[in-house]
C-alpha cells in the first residue's frame, strides 16, 4: 500500500518514516521541501499524481509560545494544511490520519478529558489545531484525528532533550508542578497510525472519528523532570541528579497560557483499537535515554 507521510522530518514523522518498512509499505516522505500543505492547489496536484491510498499527516506548527505571534504562520499549518490534505483525499476517495493535541481542551477538568468534552483552547495553538480537526471532520467521512499530548521523541527538540541539556549545564532547576499530564513518545503515535494504516489496508474500513492517544500515566512537568534526571543517570548520560525544585505556573509565565489539566483519556480508542492498546511513556522515555547514550 502507497502511504503518503507529510511532515516526515518531525518528531513523529521520522518515526513513521523508520517503522515503515515494518509493515511492508511503500511511503512517499514528505516535508516543506517536498510538499507545502498550506499551498491548496500544490497539495491537490501532487496527491493526485502519487495516488496514494491512504495519507498520514505528521506536519505541524508546535512552537506553542510562537504561535501567539505568529498566528497566520500556525493558522496555515495546522489549520488551512489539514483542510488542504482532506480537499486533496476527497479527489481521489482515501482517508486521512491526523493528528491533533490535548491543547484543544482548557485544562480546568477535574478528570481525564473524552474525546465529547467542550473544546476551549487556551492558547493560539490549540486554536489553530482545533480549527484542522474541524476541517477534517467537515470535508471527510473516511478519516482518524489522534489526539495526543506532551510528545517527546529521538528525533527533534522536546521536553526530554531540553531537561538533558539542562541537567549538564545546571545543579539546580525549577520546574512547573501543578500541570499535570500523559507524556507519549513518538514511536508510540508512529506505530498507532501505521497499524490503523495496515488495518485499513486488510478491511478497507475503519471506526472513523476523534481519538485520544497518549502514553499510559499521568505526571506533572515536575515530575517528568525527575523521571528524566533518573533514568539518564542511570543510563551514564548524567553524572549526578540536579536538584529539580516544583514551581508553579505563576512562578513561571509563559507567552502561551498552557492547561493545567491534560490527561486524555483514551478507553474510547483502547476499545476501537484493542490490537495497538497504550504504552507506559516510562518505556519510550528508556527508548530515547537509550539513543541520546550511544
């Protein structure tokens, strides 16, 4: 089956560009470069001359602080690039896999958030993200939105590369603790998608709809500092723990105000899904450890 990846040098997307080959697919990697999302006419032309059978979108604007000043930047990424790929997959009748954010919700849940809660975006980001999910929901009936959070993964920047970096440089830091979530490693959301992918290729059908997806536990960004500190000492990529000490959002202001709620829950794709099921965000945290020591 012909698997057309945008955003193919991200986080997720060089995950899914690793883990392909697993599955026997023959993927058309794409990224800026290759392919703009946000140009409509170039998406169209290029999806009809690829033909492929079903198209995973990995691209994204994730800067969640820059985007409250570059909006029109992340509204053509998240949003107009999302619409664009669905234009697109309606020319030629395939599904879309899409992935969203936890950053849709506000955060002020006492609970784990389902994928029927209102959706009230604190920042520019979750706005924009949002605004792709509705555009996939409205132009398609054959597609999967995943929504995820907190992702960390080998390739790119993210929370556990930054910790790292800050363990060498500092013996002391301070980290936001009364924001709480579910960390999801990259392999995890790139292996998702290609088993929905590979599902669809032996059915021709899937559970379409809204999803969430994310690595199984719920921490604070304190918390999944120390989890970090631990294991990279463990693993011989830190010498000494630093002292992590537990701040709070005010203590730390931020451009994009951020929830302090973010756990999905995700029974309703366990139960659409059962063959992928979670993972702990403890064992691709081993996983990323791992490659940054070799």
């Amino acid at each position: 089956m012909k698997v057309l990846i945008t955003g193919a040098n991200g986080q997720v997307g060089w995950e899914l560009s690793q883990r392909a080959a697993e599955f026997g697919f023959d993927i058309i990697k794409t990224d800026r470069q290759e392919l703009d999302i946000t140009n409509a006419e170039a998406v169209t032309d290029f999806v009809v001359a690829q033909a492929p059978e079903i198209i995973i979108n990995a691209a994204a604007y994730t800067a969640v602080d820059k985007a409250e000043q570059q909006q029109e930047q992340a509204y053509a990424i998240n949003a107009l690039g999302p619409k664009n790929l669905a234009t697109a997959a309606t020319q030629i009748n395939i599904p879309l896999l899409h992935i969203s954010t936890d950053y849709v919700f506000a955060g002020d849940k006492s609970s784990a958030y389902i994928e029927a809660d209102s959706v009230s975006p604190l920042g520019n980001y979750g706005k924009t993200k949002y605004a792709g999910e509705r555009f996939v929901q409205e132009l398609l009936d054959q597609y999967i939105t995943l929504r995820t959070s907190w992702v960390f993964g080998i390739e790119g920047a993210n929370f556990v590369k930054t910790m790292i970096r800050l363990g060498r440089e500092r013996d002391e830091l301070n980290v936001v603790a009364d924001q709480k979530g579910c960390p999801t490693f990259a392999g995890d959301i790139a292996r998702a998608l290609l088993m929905i992918a590979d599902r669809f290729r032996q059915g021709g059908s899937l559970p379409w709809g809204t999803y969430h997806f994310c690595g199984e536990g719920v921490v604070t960004w304190h918390g999944f500092a120390i989890a970090i500190f631990e294991q990279a000492v463990s693993q011989g990529l830190l010498s000494q723990m630093p002292i992590v000490n537990g701040i709070t959002t005010q203590e730390y202001p931020t451009p994009a105000q951020r929830p302090a709620n973010s756990e999905l829950n995700c029974q309703r794709f366990n139960e659409a899904f059962p063959e992928i099921g979670q993972t702990s965000w403890r064992s691709g945290l081993e996983k990323i450890i791992e490659s940054l020591s070799t």
